[in-house]
C-alpha cells in the first residue's frame, strides 16, 4: 500500500499493488461496495457509497466517525442507509398532533471506511441487506452527488472549535513566555542586590577592621 498504484489514463479503475481495488474520484461508479475496496479520499468513498445508494434505491448518510489522537483529523467514517436504527420515543406534544412518518427501520446496510499510512481509504465492513423495500427513484430526480461532499454541521463545528482551541493555545504560550521573562528578569534584579548588599558589608567589614588597627596604634 505504500507504493502509488500503476494507473492507466484509460482506465476508470485501477489496481494498487497488494491487489486491491482503487476507485479514484473519477473511478467506476457501477461497482458494488466489498471489503478491502480502495479510495484515493474519504469524499472519494462518499461519491461511490451516494451513487451506489441511488441506484439501487436508498438514500446515504453520513454517519459516526473517528478523529486522530494526533491532529485531529478524521480517519474513520461510517456510511449508513438513512433507516439504520429507530427514531427516539419522545413525549406527545398534542393528541391531535399528526404522527411523524416512521423514517428509521432499524437497517443494518453500511459500509465503514478507515483512513490508512498511505493516505488511501479502505473499506473495512460492508453490510448489503436491507430489511425494507428498495425504491429507485427516476434519474431526473437523484441527488447531486456534490451533496455527499458537503461536511456535516458536527464536522464543521469540531474544526472551528478545533481552530479556536489551537488560537488560544498559541496566546497563554506567548503570555507565558512573556511572564516567564519577567521572572527571569526579577530573579537577576534580586540577584544583582544581593551582590550588591554583599559588597557593602564586605566593605563596612572592612573598614571597621582598619579603625580598630588605628585605634591599637
């Protein structure tokens, strides 16, 4: 995986040295999802996951993920059908309130894609039964697959408060920095006094003696 894969300028899909399949952002998009499946990006996983989920008939989320301990940065994410798991039981508002339609049925089809050294994303887990009916939509009424792109709300709230982390890391180490070289600055002032404190007895010392040898004389 850490050699670059020979790619052909005609091919839509190319094959990485360990024999895995890459799909590259321009890749072929009528495959069907398997592990050990190779990506050039995450966004790379979510085109083909958005694509292959609007042609056989549900629709994509964008799910849990996994950010590095060292830059935060996110190496594992987790693409769902929209009715994986159950909506939560809430309190009934108004009797006459119509119900909400049942959106989340509990479906387990996924696919999990981890961020490898190489910088390529493989998928690590596929699940491909659904436990509800599939229903393709007509092709003039698709989604963009530019919407799979766009980062969640989470996604782009963590960077910017990862961002004002980082800000004001940076401003306490230059308030630190500037305090400690007042400190440094204090303990050589005090320094400097006791020498010169030193120096005066030193020298009081030294002329009490001569008095006292005057004073035998």
């Amino acid at each position: 995986m850490d050699e670059d894969p020979s790619v052909h300028h005609d091919a839509e899909m190319t094959e990485s040295s360990n024999g895995k399949e890459l799909v590259t952002n321009g890749g072929n998009l009528d495959m069907e999802p398997h592990v050990g499946m190779e990506f050039e990006s995450e966004e790379a996983a979510k085109v083909f996951y958005d694509a292959y989920a609007t042609r056989l008939g549900f629709v994509m989320r964008v799910d849990a993920f996994r950010r590095s301990m060292r830059d935060g940065k996110v190496v594992w994410r987790r693409l769902v059908c929209n009715k994986e798991g159950f909506r939560k039981c809430r309190p009934k508002r108004s009797e006459n309130r119509k119900p909400r339609a049942i959106t989340r049925e509990g479906c387990k089809a996924m696919i999990v894609v981890k961020k490898e050294k190489s910088g390529k994303w493989i998928v690590t887990r596929c699940v491909m039964e659904h436990n509800h009916p599939l229903v393709v939509a007509p092709a003039n009424s698709r989604r963009t697959v530019l919407l799979s792109q766009t980062p969640d709300d989470k996604d782009v709230k963590i960077r910017e408060l990862t961002a004002e982390l980082q800000r004001e890391r940076k401003r306490s180490a230059a308030i630190q920095e500037q305090l400690d070289m007042v400190l440094k600055d204090m303990e050589e002032h005090s320094n400097q006094l006791s020498r010169n404190i030193d120096d005066i007895v030193q020298s009081v010392k030294e002329i009490e003696s001569k008095r006292v040898v005057v004073s035998h004389h």
